[in-house]
C-alpha cells in the first residue's frame, strides 16, 4: 500500500482551506509546504506548478461538491424534492464546507481576467453546475411537477442568484438574517414554477 | 491655481483600472506608480500607505457609482420607472465602467476575510447600497406603485441577486445571453411587487 494517495489528499485538503480564505493566486508551492509542513521540493513530487496546484485544487473542490450538493440531490425524487435538495445542499455548503466560504466563489472573481487552463477549468465547471440545475428543472417539467412553461435556463440563472446574494450577504456583511433571505426567494421561485 | 486635485483624480483613475482586473490585493504604490509613470515618492505624497490607497481607490469607486447608478435613478419617478433606471443604470455600470468588470465584485470576493479599515469600508457601501434599493421599494410602496404587502429589504436582496448573477455570467462564463437573462429576472420581480 503507498501512502501516495492519503498525503496527495491531505495536501489538497489544505490547499482547498488556504484558498477559501486567501484565494487561488496566492496558493504557491512555498506558502503550501509551510502549512502543510512539508518541503518544497517534496510538494514539487506531487504538483510540478503553481498552476498544476491550482488546477488540482479546484478539481478536488469540484470533485466534493459533486459528492455532498450534486449527487445527494439527484438520489431526491423528482421535481420540488430535488431542486430543494439542490438548494439546501448548497446552503449549507457555502456555509459550512470551508472556513471561507466557497472556493469557487474566491475563485470566480480572481480568475474571470486571467486567461488560462485554469479559468479555463473553472468555467467548465461552473457551466456544468447550471446545465445540471437546469436539468433537475427539465426532469420536473417532464414529471409534471413543474409547469411546461417555465424556462429551466431562467430557474437556473435565478438560482444561481440566491446563492451569490446569499453568500455575498453572509460571508461580506455578516448578516445572520442571510439563510432565511435566500429560503424565503427560494420558496417564492418553487409557489411560481410548481404545476 | 494647483494641479493637485487633478493629479490625484487621474491617479485613482488608473488605479480603479488595476483593481477592477487584478483585484485591490495587487494595487501596491510600485505597482500604480509603475502604471501611472510616476515615481514612487511621488505617490507617498498622495497616498501614504496600501491601505490608504486602497480605502481612497473604493472611496472614488463609490463617489463613481453615486454619480452614475444611483444619483440618477433618484431623478425618475417613483415606483417602477426609479427602480428600473437604478436597474438598467447598474447593468451599464457592471458591464461598461471598468475594464475587468465591477470594482467592488473583486473586492467583495478578496476583502472577505480579512478584517480591517478597507473592509469595514466595503461592508458599509454594500450596506448602504442594499439599504438604498429597500428605500427605492418603500418610496413605491408609499405612493402606491408597488404592492403593500411587498418586503423592501427581499426585494433589495433578490435584485442583488440578479445583478451577482449577471456579473458571474457575463464576466466569467462571457455569456451573451447574460443581459437578456438578467432583464427577464427584473422584469420578473417587478410584476410580482406592482400594485
């Protein structure tokens, strides 16, 4: 058994605290192996660049929140169950998943004028996040759930907008009355597109 | 007569076009008086720290924003037609004003965890802007255009929302679509809170 696997992990479990708080572009190899107390040329074994590093980091980011927002969400019925399942997953993952908030959301704003495989990674991701929300959208529309007029596109984008007021009004303001916010907008977009 | 005043104000210029790209983080005095062909000392004259620079950088920022989206959307008449100026005004700001998109998106983003005069200076613009769309929705309400069972401050909140979401499309997943999307969210909103 290598133990290859479990410290490649540990590293990215690091990285991924490191740059919820302080963003990817100050993710180096040197500030890494500090935190990680591990040498630089041992972290260099593992990640030949900063770029290599970042595009790693957001991968294990996306990787767990397929596993705890994405896929959870999909076991839930059709319809109402599952875009709620979406959405509560969600919450609680800008919440809770790392002490600065969403990676992705840090990401986003650095990356969006720097060109490069890792914007490039990031908008990939972020367009399969709204063409999976849409679908959960779809796949009520098709059960009869959710009225055959609604624009899965538009549930999607407006989704995508509770979520950023959310955590703009959580993690920049501080404001407690945030949760309660974005349920209250989610519940009216669900009385609106229910059948 | 001094040219200080106007030395000052094309600096700040200069370095809202730094920060609207590469964030405040990187808005170092090397770096603007790199950007502004001055030299260094000369810009210790004008700003006496990063911090001070930054916090003078959002303070023309906001100064900017008054002037453009909000100062002029006062001037329309109450109800629908100000809540749209402000609207239409802000979707022209996000996209139109900087070169890398909203200054105060790219700082939202750096700023929130790191405590300080910069920050708390942030928090209050953010405060006052959603503050400002509530009043905007109370003024409706009182001269009886809007509904009054309307929340201001929900709608204060979901029209950040669609603003954060127009923001993420445009400027990171440079979608086109993303203007069209954001008018059918408003438009949206605006006749569910119309009396």
């Amino acid at each position: 058994m290598s133990k290859g696997p479990d410290t490649r992990r540990a590293i990215l479990d690091q990285a991924l605290r490191l740059a919820s708080t302080g963003g990817l572009g100050q993710l180096s190899i040197g500030l890494l192996a500090g935190a990680a107390k591990m040498s630089k040329s041992g972290l260099f074994a593992h990640f030949r660049s900063k770029e290599q590093l970042q595009l790693e980091v957001l991968r294990a980011a996306s990787d767990r929140f397929v596993a705890k927002v994405l896929a959870p969400a999909l076991r839930a019925t059709r319809g109402e169950p599952r875009l709620r399942a979406l959405f509560e997953n969600w919450l609680a993952w800008d919440r809770d998943e790392f002490p600065g908030g969403c990676v992705f959301q840090a990401a986003a704003a650095e990356l969006d004028d720097q060109p490069g495989p890792v914007r490039d990674y990031l908008v990939e991701t972020q367009r399969d996040l709204q063409e999976s929300i849409a679908q959960i959208v779809r796949a009520g529309i098709e059960s009869r759930k959710f009225r055959s007029d609604v624009d899965p596109d538009q549930v999607a984008f407006e989704v995508v907008g509770i979520l950023l007021a959310f955590h703009r009004m959580s993690r920049l303001l501080r404001d407690e009355g945030a949760e309660r916010r974005a349920r209250r907008s989610f519940d009216d977009l669900l009385a609106r597109i229910r059948a």
